[in-house]
C-alpha cells in the first residue's frame, strides 16, 4: 500500500527570535544587508545550517517581515533555501501568495548570497519588487555549492518584470562568511556534481 507523508513541517532555530526580538524597522539598506549576513554568519556560528540568510523588508519603510536561514542539511530538505524561507514566512504572516498585491506596501528580498536557479524561480511568483544580493553566485559556486542553471542574464531576466535588483552590498562582509564555512569545515551539500 502507497504512503507518504501528508504534511510537511520544519523548525526555525531557536536563536532567530532573539535575533530580530529587537528588530521592527530598519532604514537604510546597508544596514538590512548586514542584518541579513550576521544571521548567516549566526547560522554556521549556531550550528544549525548553511551559511545562507534572507530576508523580507517592507522596500520602502524597512520593516522586517521575516527572516529566513539555510536549513538544507538541518531538516533534510533540499528546498529549504534561506529565500525560500523567508518567502514563505512572509506570505503566511501577511495572509497572500502575493508580496507584490497593490493593496500592500512593496516587498523585497535581501539575500546574504545572489539567489541559486530554485530561488531564482521563485521570486517572480512571490510578488517581491527588489532583491538586494550582497555575495555573488560564483562565490558560491566557488566554495562548492552547485547553484543550478540559471540565466546568465538573470538580473535582466528580473528587472525586465519590474523587479529591482541591487548587487555586491557588503560583498566582501558576505564572503567572509562563506569563508568561516569553509574553514570550519561545513558540509557543502550537494546532491551530484555535473
């Protein structure tokens, strides 16, 4: 007889609520890059995943929608992305699949590492109106992590659907992280190599 399981749940480590208990508002968008870097640097530094962060802002005042980590190896689970995360946080704390519904601010996504191909696809459909990438995909590809194919273009592929795209703030910040990765010896998991 076929089973399977019939709901899907993962946790969020403990230390996040600390993290942003003092955040609601953050202006200027440096310093949510930073926010986002420190919790991936705190994610390796907590043992609880990858050395991936995102999160959700309102794009024009700041707020802090959600925050989102790499839990890949953590849960088990290869879609759990820190974009994807925060993508999904975000939509089930405001009640729509649509970050980007003219009834609400707009939305965007910052990403302590350029968005692999999965979280690439996934930010059209999530509604967000800017992304805002501090490392770049070859950083970490670099380090090994497989990104997937995506689009060469892929900034234009986004802008061209009216989604913002900022990149290399705090770059050198971001790859310090990917850096302590490595060098404390962190999985880079990879499901096969191409």
């Amino acid at each position: 007889m076929f089973t399977q399981p019939q709901k899907i749940a993962f946790s969020l480590p403990t230390w996040i609520s600390d993290y942003t208990n003092h955040v609601s508002v953050i202006q200027e968008i440096e310093d949510r890059v930073k926010f986002v870097i420190e919790a991936s640097r705190r994610n390796i530094d907590e043992e609880t995943g990858g050395p991936f962060a995102a999160a959700i802002f309102e794009r024009d005042t700041g707020k802090l929608i959600s925050l989102g980590v790499n839990l890949v190896q953590k849960e088990g689970l290869s879609i759990l992305h820190a974009e994807l995360i925060a993508i999904a946080l975000a939509q089930k704390k405001l009640g729509t699949y649509d970050l980007g519904s003219p009834k609400m601010a707009p939305h965007e996504i910052v990403t302590s590492t350029a968005p692999c191909a999965m979280c690439f696809g996934a930010i059209p459909w999530s509604g967000v109106r800017r992304v805002i990438a501090a490392a770049r995909d070859e950083d970490a590809r670099n380090i090994g992590f497989d990104e997937g194919p995506k689009l060469k273009d892929w900034r234009g592929a986004l802008e061209s659907r009216g989604i913002e795209v900022i990149c290399d703030l705090q770059r050198e910040r971001a790859l310090s992280v990917l850096s302590e990765y490595v060098r404390l010896g962190g999985l880079i998991y990879n499901a096969r190599q191409t």
